[in-house]
C-alpha cells in the first residue's frame, strides 16, 4: 500500500507542476491554439504563486531532484527505482519546464537537464525505429517492467503524452526546436497506426509482434491531440463508443467495449482528462460537439469524486500508480469491470491487495 501511495505522489507532483504552468503563463486564448503558439492556457487564476503553493511546488520538485540519473537525466518513475515509461519521460520533461517557469531552477540547472534528456532521447535503442515501452533510466536500455533487457513493444498513448511534452519544449524554448524536431525525426511512426488512422500498441512476445488498437476513453482523446500537434490525422480515435453509467445520481461516459474482447481496459481515470483540461482546455479542433462532452465528462469526473469524500469520507482521487514490484501498475479506477470504485492491476485484474 505504502508503494501505491507513493505512486500517487509522484503522479501529482508532476500534475502539480503542469498545472503550476497553467496558473503562472498569464495568457488566455484557445487552448489548442495557445499550445500550439507556444503556452498553455486556464479558466482558473492567473498570476504569481501564493507562499503555500510555492511551498507545494518545492515539495514536488524534490521528488525529481531524488530521482534524476545524472548519466541520462531520466526520472525514476517510481522512487528509486531505476524503470520509467514514455509517458513518463514526457511527464518529467514537462516537470522540468514547470521548474524553470516559476523560478524553482535557474536557467543553468534548466538547460543542464534538459540537453541531457533530449541527448539520451535522441540516441534511445529502438525496436524497428519504435520507441520500447520503458527503459532503465540508468543508461536508457529497452527493457520491460522487472527492468530486464526487452525490446517489448510500445504504446501510441504513452508516446503521443511524450509528443506534447517535446511540442512544449519547442514552443517554450525555441533554442531547443531544432534538436526536438531532430530527435522526433528519428522515430518511425507507420507501426503506430493502422490503415484507418488508429492508434496502435504493439506486444512483442517470443520473437513475435502482435498489434491491436488502443483506443481507451479519455486516453484516446488526449493523446490523438498530442499526435495532432505533429501533424498526423487521428479523427479515428476521438468520438469512440460508450454507454452512459450513474454515480451518486451523475452521468458518466463508459466505453461500451467488453474488455474481453478487446484486450483493453475500460476503466474510467482521472488522469487524461485532467491533463486534457490543463494543456488543450478540452478544445479538440473542428469538433465543438466532442469538445462539449470532454469538458462536461472531466466536470463530471470531478464532482463524483468529490461527492464521495462528502458523503462517504473518504478523500478520493483516482488515477494510476507505477510499482517498483508485480503488478508494476496499480488502476485506481473511478469505474471498472461493472464496478464503482474498482482498482486493477496494468493487465485489467482487479487487484484485492491494493484496494483503497
């Protein structure tokens, strides 16, 4: 239990500081458009950070202060322990830029870092010009979650989260657009979809690849968006099926699709709606009607959340925490496998040891 919690720290400590971001930039216009011009963009206040929220936000930064390997400035992500994802990777990248933004590192500390990660990026091991889905942040090997040399596959949604987090960096600090565009030229993208526009993960077990669709509610969105903001067509991953549930009387968007068949979880987080609502301000473009909906699921996400903690006391916020043991993921799931509240392992059991 004592390691999910401080999974959940380490995802709020970066949400924090993206959201850090959001309140300091000062500038409002659309979000797509403000991301894609360089900012961020927020509803919320605006300005210098109150002592308390400075507070948080040196707090938050500790935690990547601990977890930095020098050699490649990748961030452990989980504490000490030498494994992140490429999600992740965009997670302390943008951790990074929230740093610099509210004066918790200055411009040399900035630069150090960053030039790091984008060298170790640049140079990542490949499995047939995809990124792997984690590598040991010691020396950036491919390896899989017991942080044994693999070349196990990879996940569009993680790297289209590590896709914004460069568009970020290249916007934030022109300096740096060339070895950004750079490092991203390196990639193939083909695997990643297939003839439709969708997004793919790949498997690579026993010498074999298998790929499937990885379309996921909220996921999708989020990080169709990220792969829009390299130019790639996704129109297929925004508007996926669902059915509507009810908590505490509150309408919810589920994805329809059985787990079962699809091979993918169905469970409703947190995370990539909060993170929709921070970096695009639920704006998907030329789509007001799905732009709509995102805003009205996220609100909706929140109020449940924080009608539990009122009528049940029990303080919530659900999303996904890394493991440094099995399982290696633990879902917090606001809804999932046809129940409220459920918590999974990364392969869609419901994990009994770790429910809160």
């Amino acid at each position: 239990m004592y390691k999910t919690i401080k999974g959940k720290i380490l995802f709020l400590t970066l949400l924090s500081l993206a959201l850090v971001i959001v309140l300091f930039h000062g500038r409002v216009q659309q979000g797509w458009q403000y991301v894609y011009q360089g900012g961020l963009q927020s509803q919320g206040r605006l300005g210098q950070l109150t002592p308390e929220e400075r507070q948080w936000a040196t707090v938050a930064w500790r935690y990547i202060e601990n977890n930095t390997q020098p050699v490649t400035g990748l961030v452990n992500g989980s504490d000490l322990y030498p494994l992140a994802s490429v999600s992740q990777i965009g997670d302390s990248m943008i951790a990074i830029l929230a740093a610099r933004q509210i004066g918790l590192i200055d411009k040399a500390e900035y630069d150090r870092r960053l030039t790091t990660l984008l060298a170790t990026l640049q140079a990542l091991p490949l499995a047939d010009g995809v990124l792997n889905r984690h590598y040991r942040t010691t020396d950036a090997a491919m390896v899989n979650s017991a942080v044994k040399p693999a070349a196990t596959g990879w996940s569009a949604q993680d790297i289209g989260r590590l896709l914004i987090a460069l568009r970020l960096v290249r916007n934030l600090s022109p300096d740096y657009a060339h070895y950004v565009d750079k490092t991203v030229l390196n990639w193939d993208f083909c695997p990643l979809f297939d003839s439709q526009g969708t997004l793919l993960s790949g498997t690579r077990q026993n010498g074999k690849l298998r790929t499937q669709d990885e379309l996921r509610l909220g996921y999708s969105e989020y990080s169709a968006l990220g792969f829009q903001l390299w130019g790639f067509s996704t129109a297929n991953n925004i508007a996926l099926p669902y059915k509507n549930i009810k908590i505490y009387g509150i309408p919810l968007k589920l994805d329809e699709r059985d787990p079962r068949t699809t091979g993918v979880s169905n469970a409703l987080l947190s995370t990539p709606y909060l993170l929709a609502g921070m970096e695009f301000q639920w704006q998907i473009p030329g789509n007001t009607e799905q732009s709509k909906a995102l805003r009205r699921q996220a609100q909706n996400i929140y109020s449940v959340q924080q009608l539990r903690a009122q009528k049940e006391g029990i303080l919530t916020a659900r999303a996904e925490s890394s493991l440094s043991t099995d399982p290696w993921m633990i879902v917090d799931s606001i809804f999932a496998s046809g129940y409220p509240w459920n918590t999974l392992d990364g392969s869609g059991n419901e994990s009994v040891k770790f429910f809160v």
